[in-house]
C-alpha cells in the first residue's frame, strides 16, 4: 500500500505496480482528486484496470467515463443519484468515513431516477461493477461475537470483543442506517440489469467477518435486496469470472474449465441459503468429503463480549469513532 501525496509519487505507484506484475491497481476514498487523475491516467498506459473505492472527491459519473472498472460498498452511489449531488459536492463535510457515511445517508432521501437510469446505463455500457458488500456493515453493527465464530482463533475473538465494547453506540446505529439503505439501492441496480460482484470484506482485524461464512450471508442479503437466487450465485461466479476475464476457464461448471468446485446437498436455486449444505469439495481434481473437511479445521470455542474482563483505561482517554475503511 501506498500513501501517496504528488501526483508523481501516484504515477510512480501505478508504474512500479505494473513493473512488479499487478493486475489492478486499488485506490481508497479519501485520495485526493488530482492523485486520482493521475492514477487512472498512468494506468491507461500500462493497460491496468483501477478499482476500489470511489474516492470521496470524485462523483462515480467523472470516475466511470475514466474508466474506474469497480465500486466497492457502493460508496458514492447514493450521492451520484441523489438530485442534491452538486449541494453535498459543494457544502457537506467528507473528510472522513462518519461524515461521508452521513452525507450518503442524506442523499439516499433524495432519489433522482432520471440521473440513476443515466448512470446505470453507463455501468453496462463501460461494464462497471459495483460490489454491495452489504455484510461489512451488518457485521460491524453486531454487539455481540457472531455465534459461528467457532474457526476464529481465541486470541482474535478477544480482539473483537475489546473493539465491540469500545464502539458507541453511535456508531453502531449509524452502520445499521447504512444497513436499512443499502438494500434498495442494490435492488434499483439490479432492477436497471447492471450485474454485480460479490463482496465480504473478510478479515481477522475486523469484528465478525469469518472467512466463509461472510460470503453465504452476503449471497443471502442479496436475495433478500431483489436477486435472484442464480443471479445472487452469479455474482460469487460468472460474473467475477467475466470481471477478470477469465471466462474460457472460470465462472461456470463446463468441460474444459477448471473443476474447483463446491457439491452441495440441497438446491441453492430453491433456496440461497442452501449454499451452506456442502457435502463435498473438489479442488485440484481430488474429492475432498465433508468429514475429511470438518476434521481439517481446528475449532474453538465461542466467546462473548461479557465475558472479557475490563480494560483499564486512562483518565485521559477519549471516546473516538473506529469507523474502518477497508
């Protein structure tokens, strides 16, 4: 990762990515809008897509002409179809996650159909992809250590425990409006026929993102947003397959391609929740069964917030926001 502050040190990043045999290059919300110019303009020249978050100062109209091939948490999306874009633009303080947060929360109340049909036929015509990530904040909503937290390591679950019970309430009620906003727009996406990616955000250093299981639950918030449940399985699927265009050996079971692949006992098409009834794995060409796959993982026990004995605190300690912008 790089921390960038010229437009030099932006090119500089992007060429030696390319050097070292990137495939896209990645930039985050808050890198200032000359950087990003730069950014996508060095790009260009070494044929590297750029992807991530829409960075706070670009409108997703300017980033997608640019040729910015995916959103993630669909960030900007609600000010990019909101009829008070230019106002937010102009006066709402975005310098960091809680401001930016609560201006897409604003302009979520000020739906402007014309503008979003206008920039969802632009996602299919430049093949943007937007990547909901919907579990990122329902997991960073939750108060408690997520009862399936059986593969997550004691130590990590401690971890979480300590940022839990450090969050305020504020904050938590703030990811659950985000939750209660999200879903319409990734329905209005959907209903427009622009295909989306699933997201999970899943690591250890954020509370409840459990490898594995953040993806089923993101498939299901998809169905439960408008999906499918073959367009939600597209999303983990075809679609990434068609976004790394790697479609001749990835993204469908067809002969020829590569045969990684999960066996499940129920139908996920009848239900997406049956994507968690795995009976099988086939990875590398060897059948991997269920209880060889049980007995492989180590398992712990879960913990709960209540549990963790009190830090000590410092007289001088103030309460902060932790609002992570993976």
């Amino acid at each position: 990762m790089f921390y960038l502050e010229t437009e030099e040190q932006a090119r500089k990043a992007v060429r030696l990515n390319a050097v070292k045999g990137a495939d896209h290059i990645k930039v985050y919300s808050w890198l200032p809008r000359p950087l990003f110019l730069a950014v996508m303009d060095e790009a260009r020249k070494y044929g590297l897509p750029v992807v991530g978050h829409l960075p706070v100062e670009v409108r997703a109209s300017e980033a997608v002409q640019l040729g910015f091939k995916s959103i993630e948490h669909l960030h900007g999306l609600f000010i990019a179809t909101s009829s008070i874009e230019d106002d937010i633009f102009q006066h709402a303080d975005m310098s960091d996650l809680l401001g930016y947060s609560l201006a897409e929360i604003e302009a979520s109340q000020s739906y402007d159909s014309v503008k979003a049909n206008k920039l969802f036929n632009t996602f299919k015509e430049k093949e943007v992809w937007p990547v909901p990530t919907m579990v990122t904040y329902l997991n960073m909503a939750k108060t408690e250590i997520d009862p399936r937290s059986t593969y997550v390591p004691t130590a990590v679950q401690e971890q979480w425990a300590e940022v839990i019970r450090s969050t305020p309430p504020e904050q938590t009620e703030l990811m659950t409006a985000i939750n209660s906003t999200t879903p319409d727009m990734v329905k209005k996406l959907n209903d427009a026929g622009v295909p989306m990616l699933a997201g999970t955000d899943s690591s250890f250093e954020m509370t409840n993102f459990i490898y594995g299981v953040s993806l089923h639950d993101e498939l299901e918030l998809l169905v439960k947003s408008g999906l499918s449940p073959l367009q939600a399985l597209q999303t983990a699927t075809l679609n990434p397959a068609r976004y790394l265009e790697r479609e001749q050996e990835l993204g469908t079971v067809e002969k020829g391609k590569l045969a990684d692949l999960v066996l499940l006992e129920k139908n996920p098409l009848e239900d997406i929740r049956n994507t968690t009834s795995i009976s099988a794995v086939v990875l590398d060409g060897k059948l991997i069964e269920k209880k060889t796959l049980d007995q492989a993982v180590k398992t712990y026990p879960v913990m709960k917030v209540a549990d963790m004995k009190e830090p000590e605190r410092s007289d001088s300690s103030d309460t902060k926001y932790i609002l992570h912008n993976h």
